[in-house]
C-alpha cells in the first residue's frame, strides 16, 4: 500500500493550465534568509533544490507586502521593489529550469507585530477590529 502511494505522489499533474512534476506541495516555511529583504543567489539554490527534490509546487516563505508594519524582521523578503523582484524573478528561473513550479504566499503580520519592533520601529502594528 505504502509503495502504491508513494508512486502516485511521484506521478505527474495537471491543474487547470499548468503541469505539475508531481503532487507534493512544499508547505511555506519562514526562513528570515533574505539580506535586507532581498531574495538572493542562496535563496534561488535552497529553491532550486527542493524542486531538484521532486517537489512539484512550492509555496513560498511569507513574503512582505509594501507597508511598514507588514515584518517583523528585516530580512524577510519582500514582494515589492526593483531589487526584490529581481531576486524572485532569479528563484523563480531556478525553480523552472529544476522542473518545478512555484507561487508567492503574500503576508502581512500586522496585530501579530509588536510596536517598536524591527525593522520598522516607527510603524505601529495594525489589525481590523469587527
């Protein structure tokens, strides 16, 4: 039974429009690895090599929002900016030429933040109250 299903994880699939290499989805993870919040060389390689790994989606870490209470640290990356997405843009070439696919998981910490706390100690944090 095990074998029978591990092969059926390995197997190709398609999703509306897109192929996927195989049905194992990479949960997101929050790594903190990005200097001053821009993906760079080392960000695209641990990518590349979970889609090498067979993964055939990869969910993100939590990438940042344009709004100062949206970290809590200041090397969390961002999804904004020249430099930034020209970080992703890099994973997302490596991830491609490994034969994976992969998606952003947007985020903002908001209320989860607390005041005075990095990388934007000016920004009070923020949340909806109903």
């Amino acid at each position: 039974m095990t074998e029978t299903v591990g092969h059926v994880l390995l197997e190709e699939v398609a999703m509306k429009n897109v192929q996927l290499q195989s049905r194992i989805v990479m949960a997101p993870m929050t790594r903190v690895f990005s200097p001053d919040g821009v993906p760079n060389d080392e960000v695209a390689a641990y990518y590349r090599k979970r889609a090498e790994g067979g993964v055939g989606l990869i969910v993100t870490e939590g990438t940042a929002i344009d709004h100062p209470s949206a970290v809590m640290h200041k090397d969390i990356p961002r999804f904004y900016g020249e430099e930034s997405l020209a970080g992703w843009k890099k994973v997302v070439q490596e991830v491609h030429e490994a034969g994976g696919k992969i998606i952003p998981q947007l985020w903002h910490v908001g209320a989860a933040r607390k005041a005075g706390s990095e990388p934007n100690v000016e920004a009070a944090p923020i949340s909806h109250q109903a």
